[in-house]
C-alpha cells in the first residue's frame, strides 16, 4: 500500500460529510474546517484527517511521537519513513510536513474549450479597438477561425498544442476538468476533437470528461437548418466518445427549438446536456436545459427571476463564468441571488481562445468573491464540489471526504480562504496531489 501523511496543516478546509453530491443556498457556506490537522491517504483516496492535538487519532497512524513533534525546523520537507516489507507487497509511507500550510480539495473546473488550435491574438486587437464578441463573429471571426484553424492543425499537433494547457492547468490546482468539442463544425473535425479529448484523458491523473458541442456556431458552407440535421446526424458517433451534450443556446447562434431537437437526439443516444445559455441575450437556454434534466446551465450572465424559479427543485447546476464576464465586459452573474433563491452554484473557468483565454480557477474563485460577492467559503464550494457535480464527478472529488480521491492542494505557509481571494495574484501553491 502506498500511503502519505501530511502533518502540521495549518487549516484542512473544504470537508465534507460522505454522500453530499452538491451544496444548495446557504449551505454553500458549509464546507468544514480543521485547524491544525493531519490528514492520511491511502493508496491515492482519503483515508482519514483528524486534529494534531488528538493523540489518540494521530497515533493509529502507527507514528512515534517523534514524528508528530511539530512544527519541524529542520530538515526535508518531504521525509520517507517506511519503506516496510510485508507479505503484501511493499508499503511505501510518505510524510509530509505541512508547516502550517493549508490543504484544500483541488478545483474542479467543469466548463471548458481547451483543445483547440493557434491562438486568437488578432480578434483580442480587434477587441482592443472596441469591436464586440458578436461583431468579430459576425466578421466570421470568433468560433469560425478557430474552426479553420482546426482543420489545417493535425490530430497529434491539436493534441500537443491542448497539452500545453492541460500541464498549466493541472499545476494551477485543477484536477478534474470538462474539455468541449465545437471547433470542428463538420464531422471530420468534431470527432477529431473528440478524440483528441480522449487521449487527454488517458495521459494524465486528473479526471477528465468529454462533452460533445457541434452546436457550438454553424459551421462553414452550411445553412442554418443543414448544420442543425448535420449536428443530430452525428450524435451517434459522438455519443461513442463523449459523456454529455452542449447546445450555444443564445442570440445569433441556436434557437430553442434547434436545442430542443438536437437534446432529444442526443437523449437517445444517452447523453445528459450542459447547455450554454443567457450570455448574450436571456435565451431560453435555463427552461429547455431544465426541461431535459441538465446536469448544468452554464453562463447566465444575464438572467431574470424566470430563470431562478425554473431552476429550483431541478437536479440542475447552474454554473457562472465569471472569467468571461472579465474578459468580454459583459455583466457578472446574479450569485447571491442565486444563492439567495436556496439553488447551488458553480464556478467554472471556460477556458477558451474567444470569451477566456485562461484556465486559473484560483482566479475564476477571486472573481467569484471580488465581483460576484461569494463569501470566500461559498467560492470555495463552487469551484470544487459543485463544480464537481457540474461534471457528474463529485461522488469521486471535490471536497475532503474520506474515501474519495485525495485530489489536494497544499498551499505554502499562511495560506487561508481569505488570503485566495484577497491576494489574488500571489502564486500560493506547494504541491498538487492526486
Ligand atoms: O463559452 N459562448 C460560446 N462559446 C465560448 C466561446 C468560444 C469562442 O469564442 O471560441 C464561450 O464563451
Ligand atoms: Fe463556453
């Protein structure tokens, strides 16, 4: 067995009770804290936390009371004390001395566009010189050059280029991750998407879920209606690779009705929705997400009480994107209305060449605080648990909960919640454990 002992934690936050799949309205401010705690895991799940303090706890973790002398000033950060022989195999006992550090769950960022191909410097000059999201894209900028971008990329040089994001990302802390497909608009490149996504997933520790977006903007030499039959015609294929489906159920983009018939397809083919909605116009995107029992509505930068009241009761996450509310000047979501209304909520990065070209949860979380006025705790459950949810992952991750995946971040020393949100440029991170 392989086992790690982070002693010394100056704060254990983000704890959560087994068998809490989300956290709802003022729960969100829920999430427990330990000060000065150890926490033990086995074989890469967590086995168990308890305070330093607490003899009795801290020495079933079959330590002398030397190594629980804290805090060390000498000596390795990182120091092997086992390396015992048993009939089972070698066990392999690692401590690590926390000094006072904290230890959160890592963040789980349940929407994103991170594979795709070159960069789209040139529309961010554009957009410098006052250009809108929709004027670039209306100037057949925005999604559609980044599709033509894609098909002149090949698969291996696509799945290079995405890696480079996905090393960044997972080092800032995230370790579960939504990655769309909606750059290829044609089958040849949806599925090339797909795949590439795949082997993303296959390459690295961090859980990893596919979503299918063809409806993402209708794709070149197509009508309208062509492109929609063409989406529904690939379902089948896609539905091979991907775990969900996404409509851009907006303004200039797809109507209800074009999602309404692409989600029934998609149905068939068992694939739940995660639907972009209401960040151009208040689109109908909430009530038909809700009306095929979405695992999330994302966006909703601009939302009305209708919205809120058709999310209530509904096992659907409503999921903000403060970083492209940033990048693009469009409004911030309602958060505490939302939280407000009793309805969870997560945050998420959408990491994209277009709205946010960045992956940085720990920003999106400071974003969530600064402008959307989350309690840090409240941020913190959206980045990690709800976000989670948001990906169909959290029964795994996304909170310290014994028995699930010990997908940890520890901080260097004097790190608190606050601090995040507060000094939100200072890089904090120690390690990322997964
Ligand atoms: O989530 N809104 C639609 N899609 C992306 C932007 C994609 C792009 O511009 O490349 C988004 O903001
Ligand atoms: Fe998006």
């Amino acid at each position: 067995m392989n086992t790690k002992t982070i002693i010394n934690i100056g704060e254990l936050v983000g704890i959560v009770p087994e068998g809490v799949e989300r956290l709802c309205g003022a729960d969100m401010g829920s999430m427990g804290v330990l000060r000065d705690a150890w926490l033990r895991i086995e074989d890469g799940r967590i086995a168990d936390f308890g305070k330093m303090e607490d003899i009795d706890s801290f020495a079933s973790l079959g330590m002398t009371s030397k190594m629980s002398s804290r805090p060390s000033d000498r000596g390795p950060r990182q120091l092997q004390i086992g390396g015992v022989k048993q009939a089972s195999g070698e066990i392999s006992d690692t401590v690590i001395d926390a000094k006072g550090g904290m230890v959160m769950p890592a963040f789980c960022d349940s929407h994103t566009h991170l594979v795709y191909a070159g960069s789209r410097e040139g529309e961010f000059l554009d957009k410098l010189a006052g250009l809108s999201y929709e004027e670039i894209a209306a100037r057949g900028g925005g999604i559609l050059n980044s599709s033509d971008l894609l098909h002149e990329t090949s698969e291996d040089d696509l799945f290079e280029q995405s890696m480079v994001r996905v090393r960044e990302v997972l080092a800032k802390g995230t370790a579960a991750l939504e990655i769309k497909s909606g750059y290829g608009l044609r089958p040849d490149g949806e599925m090339k998407m797909l795949r590439v996504i795949a082997r993303i997933r296959a390459a690295v520790p961090a859980l990893v879920r596919a979503t299918f977006l063809g409806a993402h903007a209708v794709g070149r030499g197509y009508t309208h209606e062509e492109y929609v039959r063409e989406v529904i015609a690939m379902i089948p294929q896609a539905a091979e690779l991907a775990d969900y489906i996404d409509v851009f159920c907006d303004k200039g983009f797809f109507t209800v009705e074009d999602t309404d018939r692409i989600l029934t397809e998609g149905a068939r083919y068992g694939l739940r929705p995660k639907i972009h909605a209401n960040e151009l116009a208040v689109s109908g995107g909430v009530q038909i997400g809700v009306k095929h029992n979405a695992l999330s509505v994302d966006h909703l930068e601009r939302t009305t009480d209708a919205e809120i009241e058709a999310l209530k009761g509904t096992d659907t996450m409503p999921v903000m994107l403060p970083g492209s509310s940033f990048f693009l000047g469009l409004p911030y979501g309602r958060a505490r209305d939302f939280v407000a209304a009793g309805l969870p909520l997560a945050l998420a990065s959408d990491y994209n060449p277009g709205s946010s070209p960045s992956g940085d949860m720990r920003f999106v979380m400071a974003l969530g605080c600064i402008k959307m006025k989350l309690t840090p705790a409240e941020a913190l459950a959206a980045v990690t648990l709800n976000g989670a949810y948001a990906m169909g992952v959290s029964t795994e991750t996304g909170s310290v909960t014994r028995g699930k995946r010990a997908d940890l971040i520890l901080t260097e020393p004097g790190w608190n919640l606050t601090r995040l949100a507060y000094n939100y440029t200072t890089p904090f991170i120690r390690e990322v454990l997964f």
